[in-house]
C-alpha cells in the first residue's frame, strides 16, 4: 500500500517544499520548483501526485502537480548516481520534452545545466535513460494532467498572481529569504544567488512565491545570470615539482599515527 495521491488545502511553504493539510493532518511534501511556480496561493485546495520515497532511516513524500512529473521523477530516481536532490533539480530546471531532445540528441549540455549535474553524471543519467524514455512517453499519453502553465526553459508564460494586499517592504524580505533557501536546496551557490537575488530586487512587481519563483527560474535557464557552475579543477603539479617542493618545504615530525589511522 503505498499514497498515490493526495488532496488538501495548501497551508504553508517550507525551504523544500509545501504543507498540506489533509483533513487535519499536516503533511511534509517535498516539491520541484517547477510545481511550486503552478501553486495558487496559500489557503487553497490543492491535488498532488504523490511518490513516496521509503530508506531505513526516513520516509519522504515528493510532490507534483502531473502524472507525468510524478513519473518522470520515479525514473530519475532508478537511474546511477541520481537520488532525490538531483531527481528535483532536473525537474526544476528541465521540462520532459527538454530530456527527450538530450537523449536524442545525446546533448550533455541540456543536463549540465541542472545545478548538480557535472558532464560524467550527464553522460551516464543519458545512457541510462535512453531505453527509460518510453516509459516517459506513456505517462505523457495519459489524460491525468490537469491544466497548469508548465515551466521551460525556451519560454516562460505569465502565471495569475492570487496574492494579498501585505506590508510591501517585510513581504519582500521573505520572499528574497525563501528564495535564497529554495536555491541553495535545489543546489545553486552563492555567486549564483546573489547576483540573481541582486538582480531581482530591482523588480517591484513580485507579489507571492511562485511569482518570484518563476522569474528566478527563467533567469536562470535563459543565461541571465553569466556565472559558470562547474569550474574546472587545477591541474596536478607533475612529480619533478613535487619532489622539489618536498625538498625545499620542512617536513613535519611523525605523531605515530599511519594513513590508515580513524579518528
């Protein structure tokens, strides 16, 4: 037995997703970016397609607003190297269509630009996902979506903003706090963030989460924001320069302790 899907009112935004409260019970959903820019505001009766992700030390519940997210996230689950923060991240970035065009194409570049995906991982989440691809498309087939404005990187469409009337200045605080939290969740740095966060505050017109949430999103995606997510390594001194540098350097005293040593 196992929650396929859940339906209850939207009662708050976490770092990492929402809370939904189902006839009194709170519920803990984690949710791709993706599915909070979709949400209404606050108080609203929401339906989730749920996936319940069971380890011996926790039991998690991911979120989405389709069948097919919901679907496409289990198969990035099944796949090497891939665990539920990455599963998001793709999901937050990339739209179904935009992995199937990386697999057809064997396009690296389209998956690098997920935040926490590095070309090796690129690589091998395209290989392995490549006889998975059908399985993407049945769920696509399905009439079990329900109409929402879906999030891509090529285009962004304007959602209805259903906010309040608030004290601007303090909402706008939170708002660029939980932003900050969400980004650093879905694994972007700082000199991602900040330049963003300093780029957005110079905008007025952001009057809820998801609204703040999809322009973020569409910063990022479209290259607005010119910083590099994976930095090349150094490259290893050669022998010659390490036996110099060893002869030249003092050489600390033993404290008995060998390389095997656990501390």
């Amino acid at each position: 037995m196992y929650i396929e899907r859940l339906s209850g009112t939207f009662a708050a935004t976490l770092p990492t997703g929402i809370i939904l409260d189902v006839n009194g019970i709170g519920y803990g959903i984690e949710i791709p970016l993706s599915t909070l820019c979709q949400l209404p505001k606050v108080g609203s009766k929401i339906n989730l397609w749920i996936s319940t992700y069971v380890r011996e030390d926790a039991l998690r519940l991911f979120g989405f607003r389709t069948y097919e997210d919901r679907q496409t996230f289990e198969v990035l689950l099944s796949l090497a190297g891939v665990g539920p923060k990455v599963a998001l991240a793709i999901l937050s970035t990339l739209t179904l269509t935009a992995l199937e065009v990386a697999v057809a194409k064997n396009d690296t570049k389209i998956l690098v630009s997920v935040p926490g995906v590095g070309p090796r991982l690129a690589e091998k989440i395209l290989v392995e996902l490549r006889p998975k691809v059908a399985r993407l498309q049945v769920a696509k087939q399905l009439d079990l979506q329900e109409e929402f404005i879906r999030l891509d990187a090529q285009g962004f469409e304007p959602i209805v903003n259903h906010g309040e009337n608030e004290d601007a200045s303090t909402k706008r605080e939170a708002l660029f706090e939980d932003l900050n939290s969400a980004l650093e969740n879905l694994g972007y740095k700082d000199k991602i963030i900040q330049p963003l966060v300093l780029k957005l505050r110079k905008h007025s017109d952001f009057k809820d989460l998801q609204d703040l949430m999809r322009q973020a999103l569409k910063e990022l995606t479209q290259g607005s924001i010119e910083v590099e997510r994976h930095q090349p390594l150094p490259a290893a001194p050669s022998k010659a320069r390490d036996k110099e540098k060893a002869k030249s350097s003092p050489q600390p005293k033993s404290l008995g302790f060998s390389d095997d040593s656990v501390f």
